[in-house]
C-alpha cells in the first residue's frame, strides 16, 4: 500500500488491553478499503471501547451512555454517503443501550456495528455487565445472577441481515469479519471477544483460543435455522464467523420519496417554503 490515510493515536487502555488489536485492525481495514478519512464517521457512547473514536484520524462523535446507535444513525439518514462505523461495550450496547440495539436492527440503516464484548463493564471496573458469565462455585469474577443476554440470537429474532462474531486475539480472522460488515448493505453486527486483561480473569485471551472455532468451510451463512443454533452455542465452544447474511431493502431504500441520490445534508429548501410548512403546526 503506497499510502496509509487513516493512523491511529496514543490511547487511555491497560496494556494488554484487546482493544488494540481491535483499534489496529480497525484502522488496517480502512486503509484497504481506501477510503478517505473525511468519508468515515467513527461513533461510541460511553466506555472503554467506546474511546476507540477519538484514536482515529476520521470523524468522530462521542455520545451518552448506551445512545452511541441513534447518533449513528441519523448521521447515516441524512448523508448516505458516509461510512458510519459504532465501536461500543457490551454493556453500553446490550445493556443501557438495549432498546435502540432491537429497533435500529429492524431499521436496517446501513451502519456496521463493532462491540467490543469483554463480558464485564471495563470503565467502571468489572461489575456484571449483561454478556457475563453465570455465576458458579469457581467462577471468582462479575457473573451473572440472571441468564446471560444473548446478542447473536437476540439479533437474528429482531431481523438483522448480518450477525457475526469474532475474537479480538484472531486479528486476521477480525479484518474478514470487519470489511464484510462495513461492506454489507444494511445493519451489520459483529460481536467482537475482547478480553479485559485487568477486571476479568476468567475470559481472557488463552479462554478464548482455547473455547473458539472458525465455522465450517461448507457452512451456509444464508441458512436462519442454522444460524440461530451456533448463535446459542457459547460455553465450552464458540463459534466465530459470519452466522447470517441476508439482502433486505435498506432504510434508505424503503423510502424513495424521502431519500433519493442527494443527501439529505445537501438539500436546501427555500426558506418561504419551510415558513409556510412551520405555519400548518402553528
């Protein structure tokens, strides 16, 4: 490659912290995809993956605690031409972002969504988050009381046309599932393994590629009864890769007589018109 536009920064994480290899894979990606950084929009809540924007030479926006997904996507709504890319926790995702994870899923707006899933909350030091493990005799760490939350499964029931899942310690196999995601024309998950070396001693980086698995060579990504089987198999092994990918029509698509080849930030009504439609509501 003769150049490399997008860099990252000096970062605020733990040595040892799988979220470099994450924000460098992330950055490898962009580079191969050649795109301009002024072409890409980076978007996080809050958290320790949620900073991953702030290290990148692209466009970033930072917003509250389990909201990163609607900043996303009303970005993406009114200029389709830019690469919306969410890099947010498990607890800012699943947990207090929760709501917007099911509806903007059945939204299909063409953004790729990167959790970086550590089972735990990071930022605020290790407390359960919804992806930990149950709570057991010799499990020492945040665990769950409840039944752990499923996102793949959650995912596929809500109508996601892209699920997949990955582990930040397979950088290589990380780089397919991103730029399969960003490429993918709608909604776009990929649940990212991503140990936290300082609060979570039990999935860590020897767990995880002792427990994962690549999918088959002859799986069928296409095949939903499939795909919601491997996406409850999280234990003693679990499976990475892309689980489901389906076309649908994208928000954009669904909605010619609002969106059409110019963006939306390119459109400039005439100001008498916009006073007589404010009049009507008056």
């Amino acid at each position: 490659m003769s150049e490399m536009k997008f860099q990252s920064t000096e970062t605020a994480w733990c040595p040892g912290c799988g979220n470099f290899d994450i924000l460098q894979t992330l950055v490898g990606v962009l580079n191969d995809l050649a795109f301009a950084p002024e072409e890409v929009l980076l978007v996080g809540g809050i958290g320790q993956a949620a900073k991953l924007n702030q290290y990148v030479n692209a466009n970033g926006f930072s917003g509250l605690h389990g909201r990163s997904l609607p900043a996303a996507v009303a970005a993406k709504m009114v200029n389709q031409n830019l690469k919306v890319i969410v890099n947010s926790g498990d607890g800012d995702s699943y947990g207090e972002g929760g709501n917007h994870f099911l509806h903007n899923i059945r939204r299909n707006v063409d953004i790729a969504h990167f959790v970086h899933d550590n089972q735990i909350y990071g930022l605020t030091k290790g407390q359960t988050s919804p992806t930990s493990d149950p709570c057991s005799d010799t499990n020492a760490g945040a665990c769950n009381l409840n039944k752990p939350f499923q996102p793949l499964l959650v995912a596929l029931a809500a109508g996601a046309t892209f699920v997949a899942r990955s582990f930040s310690g397979n950088k290589e196999h990380m780089a397919r599932m991103m730029k399969a995601a960003i490429l993918h024309k709608g909604y776009a998950l990929v649940d990212i393994l991503q140990p936290c070396v300082s609060f979570n001693k039990v999935n860590t980086f020897a767990y995880y590629r002792e427990h994962t698995y690549e999918l088959e060579a002859e799986y069928d990504p296409t095949d939903i009864k499939a795909a919601v089987l491997r996406s409850m198999e999280f234990g003693a092994k679990i499976p990475i890769g892309i689980l489901y990918q389906a076309q649908a029509p994208t928000f954009h698509q669904r909605r010619p007589e609002i969106f059409d080849e110019t963006p939306m930030i390119d459109k400039h009504p005439a100001p008498d018109k916009l006073e007589a439609l404010l009049r009507q509501y008056a």
